[in-house]
C-alpha cells in the first residue's frame, strides 16, 4: 500500500509509492563519459580562469599560477553581479530589483579525475575550510542576505565542467525554500520548544532504520518523508545553526561521513549524478534556536513529471527504509 509522508519542517506530503518499488538496479542514467579537449580548472590553466579570491598554495607560489591544492575564483558566467546596488523597484503590481550577488567556483583539487569521494577526507576537509572562508567573507556585505553552497555531479545534475568543482552564489534576498524551512523550524519550536532538526537526529539514531553512515559527530540519514529515490541527509548531532562556524575538528568528522555517503552511493547506484546542497542559517541569525544546518545529496535517477509540478506532491518510488538499508548494507 502506497503512503502519504508528511515532512516535519515544511509540512510537505510525499507520496512513498511503494507498489512502484525499485531496487537500485532498476534506476537506469548514463554514466558519464569523460568529454575530454581542454579544462581551464586543470594547474597550468590558471590564466584561463578570472583571477583567483583565494587559494590554499605552496609557500613560494603566486596567485594564479600553479602550486594550489584548492583554489576559488569568480565564476566566469555568473548568475549575478557584484557590482552594483540592489534599486528595489515596483512595475505596477510587480516586484524586481537588480541581480546583484556574487558568484564563485571552488576548484577542489588539480586532478582532474579524482572525485571528491576519492578525496582523502582531511583534503574534503580542507575543501570545506576554504568554504567557510568564503562565506565568512561575503557575510560582510550588507547586500547579502543568503549564501548558498552547492556541488552539481555530472551533467544531468548541471554540471558544465567535468573537474570536480562546487559553487557558491550570494544573494540579497533569503530563497523560498529557506524562508519556508525556517518558519517550519520556528513554528516546531513554538509548541515543542525543541529544535526539530535536533528531534530528526534524536529520533534516527533511537529507530536506527533509516541511518547510512555516522560518527561520533555526525549523522547520514535517508529522511522519512524523502522526495526522490536515495535522496540523503548529513546533520550535525549537536545543535548548530551555522556551518560556518564549524571547527577543525568537526570539519573532519563531517568529511569523514560525507566521503562514505558518497563512496556508498557510487557503490551502489553505479556513479549516479548528484545535487549536493548546503541548509545553512541566513547571513547575521547565528543564534537560531529552532534550525540546524545540514548537507542535502540528491541522487538523479527519477525526473520531476505532470503530477509533481501541477500538485506539488513528490512521487519517491523507494521507501527511505529500504534505500538506507542498501547503502548502509553495500561493499565498498
């Protein structure tokens, strides 16, 4: 008997199709094929990129030249512009403002070929430190109200640029879906007076049957009301609102559960393309009670159809249950 999820935060229902049920094996995508010709991410290439905003580098390098282990440099077709002031205007009934933000690509190794689940996770650690230096850094912009983080894998999940690269793009206003998380999360700690995200961790690790991987310090779970087959969270156990303000030693027990998140879904969905995304606090609110941030991975084995878009209800065809229970069960 299919089921009808309700989400905890949003209040979003999914449907669990569960008649419609698929193993891993019945998710068919094309693996990606390496395009070869030439990448301007590549070491030696440092010219073909705008100037870099920051790099981790040998001593005796210089700026956009080679000698980097993870490098960030403005993304050549940005989606919005740094320059300029945000003019808030109405057209008749319609809202508009000017697209400024800030748009920047973090390179995160020079090997073109090795994946950040091939990454030793002190290097995803490492990736994840120039992040937050980045964040830190465009949080000082007072036209900035949301900074998003992604990583898009493979072409069908967006990605332009076979080299294992993530983004980040500063905006001036806070996106839907985190105002919407947000008032969820408020709304929870209105009459529980408990963060709701803290309860998903509490509650997970007292069920145990929707856990992929953990440690002492982080959790991966396939969340109960998921909306796409395999779909995957990564929380922090203890409260956080900010993931900038994550330390040292939580970085790299984050990239220790991220890199066996990832090595498990490759494993078992055959290198499947992903949307990685960063839930994080807005610019300025770094005392959130009610929210915690948290990793997204969104493997891209279904697509979003009639139904989806005309009623806003998500079809998953596999239980989160049973997909944890394959991650958590795959070789590596």
């Amino acid at each position: 008997m299919p089921q009808l999820r309700k989400d905890p935060v949003l209040g979003r229902w999914v449907i669990i199709a569960t008649e419609r049920g698929k193993r891993p094996t019945d998710f068919a995508h094309d693996r990606e094929r390496h395009r070869g010709g030439f990448c301007p991410f590549c070491e030696g290439n440092e010219d073909k990129t705008p100037p870099e905003v920051f790099a981790y580098r040998a001593k005796a390098s210089k700026p956009d030249r080679p000698g980097w282990d993870v490098r960030v440099v403005p993304n050549k077709f940005p989606a919005l512009a740094i320059e300029g002031e945000l003019e808030r205007a109405g057209e008749g009934m319609y809202d508009k403002m000017n697209g400024v933000g800030a748009h920047e690509v973090i390179i995160e190794t020079t090997d073109h070929d090795r994946e950040l689940a091939d990454q030793p996770a002190e290097h995803i650690a490492r990736i994840l430190k120039a992040v937050q230096e980045r964040m830190i850094d465009l949080q000082g912009d007072t036209r900035f109200r949301y900074i998003q983080f992604f990583r898009n894998r493979g072409s069908a999940a967006g990605a332009s640029l076979e080299h294992p690269h993530s983004q980040l793009i500063a905006l001036p206003i806070i996106p839907k879906r985190m105002v919407e998380e947000l008032a969820g999360g408020k709304k929870y700690y209105g009459y529980k007076e408990r963060c709701v995200f803290c309860d998903i961790v509490a509650q997970e690790t007292w069920t145990r049957n929707r856990i992929v991987a953990e440690n002492d310090g982080f959790i991966s779970i396939a969340p109960f009301a998921a909306r796409f087959p395999f779909e995957t969270w990564i929380l922090p156990r203890k409260h956080d609102p900010c993931f900038e303000d994550e330390n040292d030693e939580g970085r790299l027990a984050f990239a220790q559960v991220l890199k066996e998140t990832l090595m498990r879904m490759n494993a078992a969905l055959d290198d499947p393309p992903y949307n990685l995304i960063l839930h994080t606090s807005p610019v300025g609110e770094k005392d959130l009670k009610y929210y915690h941030w948290h990793f997204e991975i969104m493997p891209k084995l279904t697509k979003v159809a009639g139904f989806e878009w005309g009623s806003g209800f998500y079809i998953n065809p596999t239980p989160p249950e049973d997909a944890a229970k394959y991650l958590r069960e795959v070789e590596l």
